[in-house]
C-alpha cells in the first residue's frame, strides 16, 4: 500500500469568463517531474494563453509553472501562507497577527498593498522575526494577484473557490479508502469532476463580463501577461 495524491487543474476561460475543469492526474505532489509532464499534458491538449496560477506553495510547481506556462504568473495561496505564518508566532499571538497581516489583503491598489505588506512585515521583526523573514521570502509570490484588476483579486488570491469540490472529492473517496490501483482513482475521482465540469456552465460566471473587459485593457496597456488559471 503506498500514499499517492490526486491532483486537478481548473481555470477560468479568459473568452467567458467561465469555470472549466481542465485535467486531473494521481502521482507525488513533490515530484518536479511530474508537475512538469502535467503541465505539459495541458499545453499539449491545447492550453494557452494562461496569465496567472494559483496554488499551494510547492517549490517544484512554481518550477514547473514558470518553465512550461511561459509568460504567466504564479500566485501562492493566501490562505496556506496564512497558516503557515500563524504557526510561526505563539497561539495567544496568532488573532492579533492574523488580523495584522489581513490589513494588507484590504488595501485598494497594487500601491497600497506593496507598501502595507513592507510596514507589517517590519513592525513584526524586532518581536517576531522568523515571522517577519517569512513574509520578506513570500512577498513576490504572495502579491502577484495585485498585478491583476481589483474585481478578480477575491477569486484569484487562493485555492478556497476550489474547496467545496477538494471537499466533495475528499468525501467520496474517503468513503472507499484504499483504491487497488490509480485507474480505480481516477474513475472515482473523474466522475466527481464531471458532475462539477457539468454545473458550472449553468451557474453564475466565474468572472464577468465588465471584469473580463478590464482585464484585456489592463493587458493591452502593460503588454504583458497576467493571469486566468488556478
């Protein structure tokens, strides 16, 4: 019996502004070489155009990103950074930090939040330094969502809009356990997948289509790109 995890790509079409489940694929989450030939899969079976990609902090992914999404950003999760973070600092400290470093996601423009991001990180150095060192280390991939408009930030600055479908996956695979081999997980797990893929269409859009406007002018006035899957 061996650990293994399934992972799933979603984005968001850039034309509509529509959720879309992309792929999913069973190996090590660590492996560099596999989030390689999973991006490359994507690319292959017609991806493009991405401008931003959001996820969990794994070094090897970040590779993979910048190596095979040429031109796109990469986004780490505000909220995992969150958890990180607190667990650096002592439990009867965590709601004052927490809230601290929350100020800097309520700011109102790339400016703003760059310059919030240096004052928190500085107030917190003399008292919590490793904190502080965190922060200073995470910054350029922790800010990228304020490259993008503000109406896309909330969607685009975590991995949460995908927790109710991790749940959901999580669930029914709980309730087998143990798989014999990756195609019973797959099977499983891509039927799951369907019934998102299938509802989505039919729900409110991801992005609309004044967001989506702002955001193909800001492209055109920076000529360069930003963001459209996590």
């Amino acid at each position: 019996m061996a650990s293994t995890a399934v992972v799933i790509a979603v984005g968001v079409k850039a034309q509509t502004g529509e959720r879309e489940v992309l792929a999913l694929d069973v190996g090590p989450t660590e492996d560099g070489a596999f989030w390689t030939s999973f991006l490359r899969s994507l690319v292959a079976r017609g991806l493009s155009g991405v401008r931003l990609a959001t996820s969990d902090s794994h070094r090897s992914l970040k590779s993979a990103v910048a190596a095979v999404l040429v031109g796109a950003s990469w986004q780490r999760c505000r909220v995992h950074f969150m958890r990180n973070a607190l667990s650096l600092v002592p439990k009867a400290a965590q709601q004052m930090v927490g809230a601290t470093i929350r100020t800097v996601f309520a700011q109102p423009d790339a400016q703003g939040v760059r310059e919030q991001w240096r004052r928190v990180a500085e107030g917190f150095r003399s008292r919590f330094p490793r904190l502080s060192e965190l922060m200073d280390e995470a910054e350029e991939d922790l800010l990228s969502y304020a490259a993008i408009p503000l109406e896309h930030w909330q969607k685009m600055w975590s991995n949460n809009p995908l927790e109710r479908l991790n749940k959901e996956v999580k669930r029914r695979t709980n309730v087998v356990g143990i798989f014999p081999n990756e195609a019973a997980v797959v099977r499983l797990v891509g039927s799951v997948l369907s019934e998102q893929h299938d509802e989505w269409p039919i729900s409110k859009r991801y992005f609309s289509a004044g967001s989506l406007a702002k955001l193909e002018r800001k492209e055109e006035a920076t000529e360069q790109p930003q963001l459209m899957a996590g």
